[in-house]
C-alpha cells in the first residue's frame, strides 16, 4: 500500500471523521468499499469572483467598469480551474455571485439604478444582496445570460473535479432589495411586512415607525470619493425607516454601520425573546434526519420559509455548498431548520459559517447542523500574533486544545475577503513570513484549509481602489490584483509574469497542499513535541495506524537549533532494524530512529521562516 493511498476500511474511517458527523454518507462509504481510493482534506479556494479574471491594470481609485475593468464567469477557463486545482482544492467558493447593489447602470436590461448614497464603493458589496435568485451581471459576457453563464461555470468546476460554494448572507440584505428573477410564487422580502409596526414575526425586516430613512454623513468621506451622480444627493427614499444590517435601530445609522443593508426579522423580538418554538437540548446529538422531522409540523417565521427556497434554488441550480455570512447574528435553531432542509436534498451538501464567538462554536455545529466554522478568533488571531512576533510560535498548541473536540468542523485560513494579506505591511509585510504559518495551519489537524486567490504569489493588498483602506483587496470596487494578474498572466493562466519569488513561492504552496492527501494528514491524531532551543519554533506528530508525519516549523527569521525525542506513542512499531524519516517539503537532511538510537535526542537546524515535514522513507505498513 503506497503512501498516498488508503484501503477502504481505512477511507471510511478517516470520512467519518471529516464528514462532520452526518450518516448520509454511509452509502457512499460502502460504495467505496470496493476499491482503493486517494482521500484529502477539504482545501477551499476562496475567488473574488469579479476580480480573478480582470486583466486590467489602470487602478484608478473609484473607478468605473470601464475604467477599471472586471473579470467574468467565462475567465474561468480550462486553463484557469486547472491551475486552481493544482493547489489541491477540493471545493471553489466563488465570492459575490448572487446580485447585489452596485453603482454600474443596467437599466438596459430591465434592472433597476441603484443609489450610490447606500452603495459601498462603485462596484458595490457582495453582502448587501438585492435579488437572491439572480446573478451580479458584471459578471457576465452576455448580461442578458447572466444566470446561464454561472450554471455553464458551475458545469466547468464540475468537469475540473471540484465542488462550488456561493454566499448566503441570511442576516441582511441590500436596502432596496428588489427581485427580477424570482420564481413564480415566491414573494419579495417586505411586500408583506405590516409596516405600522416595529416588530411583527411574520415581517421581514424591522421598522423604525414613524421616521424616514436618513443617509449617515461623515466628514472623511464622500460619496464615489466625490465624484458626480446624479442620485448622490445624501437622500434614499425609505418611510418608514428600516432597521440597518448590523442591528443599528435609529432612522439616521452612523456612518460606520452597514447602513447599505437592512436585518433581517427571524421572529426575535425588539427584547432579544425569541417567537419560534426552541430545540430541544437532546437534539445536538441528533442526526440531520432528526432535525428535519423536529421542524415539519411548526409554525415559524416567514423568513425561515424564504431563505430556505433560495437556498435549494441553487442546490438545483448545480450548486454544492454555502458560506454564511455572519452565521452568529441569526439563532441557531433557524441553521437546524435551514440546514437540515438543505441535507435532505444534498446530503453531503458543504456548509461553512462565518462565527466568531467561541462560545458558539458547539451550538452552532452541533444544534445548528454546520459542517465548519471559521477558526478566526482562536487559531487565526494566535498564528498571526506569532508570525508577528508578539507570542511565541509554541502558544498554538494551547489554543488549539480549545477546540480539540471539534478541530475537524474549525476551517483553518490565514487569508480571506475580510482580512489583511499576510504581504501587507500592517501583518507580516512579507509573504515569506506565511510560509511557517500555513504549513502549521494547514497540517497540524484534521481541519479544512482555505486559501485566498492571489495569496499563493504573495498578493499584498496594496491597491487603493476607493472604498476601505489598502492591506485587503478591496471587495468594493473595480480592480486588478497585480501578482495575481502576474499568475494569470493576460488570461494564459500559467503565471508566466511571475516574478522568481513569485513563482517559488506558489511551487511551495503547490507541495504544502498536496501534502492534504497523507492519511495520517487526512484523519490522524495531533501530538505536541516537546523541543528546546527556541520558542518560535513549533514542532508536532500526526499519527493513523503507522504511518507518522513529523512537522517541525521556525516562525522565526533566524536560524534556529532544536533538540526533541519522540515518544513511544508517537513512534510506528519499530517492524524493521530502523525507521527513516524523510523531508516531503524542503531538503532537510534524513532523521533515522533506530532501536537504539530511539530515546536519543534528535538535534534539527532549520533557517530562518523553513519548515519540514517528515514522513516515512518506505511504508512500514
């Protein structure tokens, strides 16, 4: 049996552990049974759908389309999902796709102008969604097809062996949400809602009685950073006012409230009591099919029965899976509701949540049915702070023993939409300093990586594109991401513009997530080596059966000198006279363990920001 494979026992025990708990892959391990098969770790591929395939390089803050450029569904080439694929990704999660306000007129197309004064930025935010059941036409060759070109996409990730994740962002959408394309006897979000009242359980969304809606102002900021429009008059005609995104419930929001959204009412009250039956605290040990059953004879709110038909909406359309946005802002029996009726159509459906309360964590996976969650506040934060220089690389374990019962459900990232780049120089002002960091993100547990396009050539944020500041690539307006573009390399997509570090640097990411497919990788179990020598060094065993992986990393940009043994629980079975470990990443030099040579201390050097991963010459299996 090679290193690279399982035997079907082996597969199917290593899918349980990833697959979240759910039963509803019990058939498709059985079906497995019969054949060998390669296994990986879920590695999600996060695009900025509108930025990936622009090849223009203008830049101009606030830019137009036209200016500025776009990218579309169709730069998604074989050539583009071939190179993606590369990095080991298992699933795309194309980010803005469903349509949203933006300032670019499409009247044309029977699409009605949105008004810049609740606009962020020119080409708009992909979470102030304005028709769920349509497709962003900047998107698109053809607007006019604009929903056939994202199914004619979702067919290519398909062809490429990956799976597709959209946005659903249930806790708000845009302020003048207004549905072209939803099917027939489904109803807009408010054109029901009593708007005499603040709350009713069956509305919508919640009301600020009695007043109108009033633009915030602010004196460090301008509407499309002054530029004319001939809607950017500081007025949006809303009576009665709506309460903003975030929960703000004044006429007039504060500039820095999502005021270019409105909340959703999931039947909670003014006072936070909730107007929908609870779950039963016996059902977090439930399966799905359990959850389903719970809900059918309730009576609940009228947005728990809209979010739920936009949701398997796509599921017909080809899609197979959902990011939610800000997960914890909504109550987790509508996830149990929600998510259980996704299951029941797409059993192995992809359901990753935006939560950043570890006091959730459990809640929202267990109760709420969600298969990951982001390990933002937590892992993330700790392994920046240690890239940063600020805790020591060893403080990881620590923090990671918070969520050791649940490591396989907390998705691991070092970059996404929200945050900085690692190049930037307000986080580590080096890509190279993520190096350390995304080996131990990515192979220190059973966790699911994302990776963030442009972040495998050292993309730095830099760009001032008008709404936000630089450090994140903007999701706000038209612009180019230039080492990306490098990689894409005027639609070639073979990174021929790369810089020799550029291109090194994706080659190391390329070998990192390959390392994904290692079963000790895809199901093993963690153990902290204690090592002396430095404290920004981290060192760690993954162990399935007897195959063991050893991973040792320097966060520091220095050399460093370590000394460490393994212990017996940590080591194979010693079948042969001695067990060979050898470097799968970089070129260290061979370790071998011998009988008796096992209890002595293992002394490794590594340079600065260099890691090694160690596995088993030959399999000993």
């Amino acid at each position: 049996m090679t290193t690279y494979k399982l035997t079907a026992l082996v597969v199917a025990s290593i899918l349980g552990l990833a697959a979240c708990g759910n039963e509803a892959t019990t058939q498709q391990h059985t079906q497995k049974q019969q054949t060998h098969a390669t296994v990986s770790k879920p590695v999600v591929y996060q695009v900025f759908t509108r930025l990936f395939g622009n090849t223009n390089t203008t830049n101009k803050p606030w830019g137009t389309l036209e200016e500025n450029g776009v990218g579309k569904f169709a730069d998604f080439d074989d050539a583009a999902l071939k190179g993606i694929k590369e990095l080991g990704t298992t699933h795309i999660w194309y980010t803005g796709v469903p349509r949203h306000a933006l300032v670019t007129d499409y009247t044309h197309y029977g699409l009605s102008q949105d008004d810049p004064d609740v606009v962020k930025g020119r080409a708009g935010s992909p979470y102030a969604v304005k028709d769920y059941y349509d497709v962003n036409p900047d998107l698109a060759i053809n607007p006019e097809r604009r929903l056939e070109e994202f199914v004619e996409l979702i067919e290519r990730t398909h062809q490429h062996g990956m799976k597709v994740i959209i946005d659903i962002v249930p806790n708000h959408v845009a302020r003048n949400y207004d549905s072209v394309a939803k099917p027939k006897g489904i109803k807009d979000f408010g054109a029901e809602d009593d708007t005499t009242q603040a709350y009713v359980r069956d509305n919508n969304f919640y009301y600020v009685t009695g007043q109108s809606f009033q633009v915030p102002t602010s004196e460090d900021y301008q509407v499309l950073g002054g530029q004319p429009h001939p809607l950017a008059d500081n007025h949006f005609d809303e009576t009665p006012a709506k309460w903003t995104g975030n929960g703000a419930r004044e006429a007039k929001p504060d500039i820095n409230d999502w005021y270019e959204t409105v909340k959703i009412n999931y039947g909670v009250k003014p006072d936070g009591s909730y107007d929908f039956p609870t779950l039963p605290a016996d059902y977090a040990s439930k399966d799905y099919r359990a959850h389903y059953a719970f809900w059918q004879d309730k009576d609940l709110p009228n947005s728990w029965y809209k979010f739920r038909d936009i949701a398997l909406y796509w599921l017909d359309k080809g899609v197979d899976g959902f990011r939610y946005d800000m997960a914890e802002m909504v109550p987790v029996e509508f996830w149990s509701f929600l998510n259980s009726s996704i299951k029941m159509q797409k059993a192995d459906a992809f359901i990753l949540a935006e939560v950043y309360n570890p006091s959730l964590y459990r809640p929202y996976i267990q109760q709420g049915k969600m298969d990951y969650l982001y390990d933002k506040v937590g892992f993330y934060d700790t392994v920046k702070a240690a890239m940063q220089g600020k805790q020591p690389a060893t403080s990881i374990f620590d923090i990671q023993s918070e969520v050791a019962d649940i490591e396989e459900h907390m998705l691991h990232f070092l970059e996404n939409h929200d945050e900085q780049r690692i190049a930037s120089p307000d986080f580590a002002g080096s890509s190279e300093k993520g190096k350390p960091a995304m080996v131990v993100s990515t192979l220190m547990t059973r966790s699911p990586t994302l990776l963030y396009f442009g972040q495998a050539v050292g993309e730095d944020g830099s760009e001032d594109a008008g709404f936000g500041d630089p450090t994140r690539t903007s999701i706000f307006d038209y612009v180019g991401v230039p080492a990306h573009q490098a990689w894409m390399n005027d639609g070639k997509f073979d990174g021929g513009a790369l810089t020799k570090e550029q291109a090194e640097l994706r080659a190391y990411y390329t070998k990192l997530m390959s390392l994904n497919t290692l079963p000790a990788i895809v199901g093993g179990d963690m153990q902290a080596v204690e090592l002396t020598g430095s404290e920004q060094v981290i060192a760690f065993t993954r162990k399935l059966g007897q195959q063991l992986v050893l991973v040792v990393s320097n966060f520091s940009q220095a050399s460093q000198t370590v000394s460490f043994t393994l212990n017996a629980t940590q080591l194979p079975t010693l079948n042969h006279t001695s067990l060979t470990l050898t470097d799968n990443l970089e070129s260290h030099a061979d370790i071998v363990i011998s009988d008796l040579t096992k209890q002595a201390p293992i002394q490794l050097k590594l340079n600065g920001l260099s890691s090694a991963v160690y596995t088993l010459k030959a399999d000993y299996e």
